[in-house]
C-alpha cells in the first residue's frame, strides 16, 4: 500500500536547497540546525563515524544479508560516508572498514524518500520530533528497468531509522535497522558521524 503524507510547504520552503527539504516540506525548519547542515543539499557532505553492526541469528537471514552484500558485523567499524547532488536525488557512498555500500536517494510525487540500493528500492516516510529525523517505512520496489513491482508485506524488507543531534556539537547519533517479516532481523547498525571539512 503506497503512503501518503502531506507535503504542503510555503514559499521559503519551496525555496530551500536539497533533497530532504523538498521531501520534509514545512517541517524541514523544525529539523534541528545540526541535521539541516547535514541534509543541506547543493554540494557534497563528508563524514567520518564507528559504528557497531550485527547481524540476525537466523542462518537464512545470514545467508541473505550476505548475498545483499551488507556490512559486516564488528563492536567499533570505522565508517565513512560521502553524500553528493545525483540527478534530481542524492547518491550515499559508504564504506564500512574497507566494504563499500551505495544508494541513491530520490522524492516522489507524494512526499515520500525513496532510497535504491541494487534492484531494490525502499520508500520512507520522513517525521520531525524534537529535531530529530525519523525514517519510517513505507513499502518496498522491485525494479527491472522501467518496470516498478510493489512487493507484499509479508515479502518486503522493513527499513527503519533515525538520527539525533547530540547536544552541544554537531555530531549526529545514527541508528538504522533493517528486517524482514520471514527471516527477522537481518542488519542493524548504529553510531555516531561527525562532517568533516574535506574528504578522507
């Protein structure tokens, strides 16, 4: 079932630059100044972090999580990320120690982030509380060139995340968790990034 929020937005809104501004219309000033930084949008952002990641016990979601090619399990990875203008969209380049991990981020019509990473594509449904940015989930795409096939629930990964300011410096906490109603918990990591002025 496809979602829909409201995407109403005045004019300084509209005029914002970046992608999450378009997707989060109003509610992208109630975004804390330390994420609007990040979500600019316009040029490329750089960022450095360590993150912990794990996996599911379920062999099969194992098996799947490496087929998928997603980061390794580690207590203390050392992740970089670049966020660059890709298109109408954004493309996310990151490498867990040395494995990398890309997708390219885009807005739809009705309000909604879309994120591709091979043949999939997971939308997402942006929410503002108290200045942090909530990704829910909001169904998942296969895509085969031109054809979009909308997967059933109880086939589709299930995407949820966030990312908080930490108070006092413009570091951002990032938790991200990725499941699948028949196989559980596939991958979830989670960390702290910090912008850096260049790349590294």
């Amino acid at each position: 079932m496809r979602s829909q929020i409201d995407t109403t937005c005045d004019t300084s809104c509209n005029a914002a630059a970046g992608l999450y501004a378009g997707v989060l219309g109003a509610r992208w000033h109630e975004l804390n100044p330390a994420l609007r930084r990040f979500h600019a949008g316009g040029q490329a952002v750089h960022a450095t972090g360590v993150f912990q990641v794990r996996h599911g016990t379920n062999w099969l979601a194992r098996l799947a999580t490496r087929l998928a090619r997603l980061p390794g399990e580690g207590n203390a990875i050392p992740v970089r990320l670049t966020v660059s203008p890709h298109g109408d969209g954004e493309k996310w380049n990151r490498t867990f120690s040395t494995q990398p991990l890309l997708s390219y981020q885009t807005r739809h019509a009705d309000g909604v982030l879309g994120e591709v990473m091979g043949l999939m594509e997971t939308r997402l449904r942006l929410e503002v509380v108290d200045g942090a940015l909530i990704y829910h989930p909001a169904g998942s795409v296969f895509r085969l060139g031109p054809v979009r096939i909308w997967l059933p629930g109880w086939l589709a990964p299930v995407v949820s995340a966030w990312e908080r300011p930490i108070v006092g410096s413009n570091d951002t906490q990032v938790s991200v968790e990725v499941t699948s109603p028949l196989l559980g918990l596939l991958v979830a990591y989670a960390g702290t990034v910090t912008i850096v002025e260049e790349q590294v």
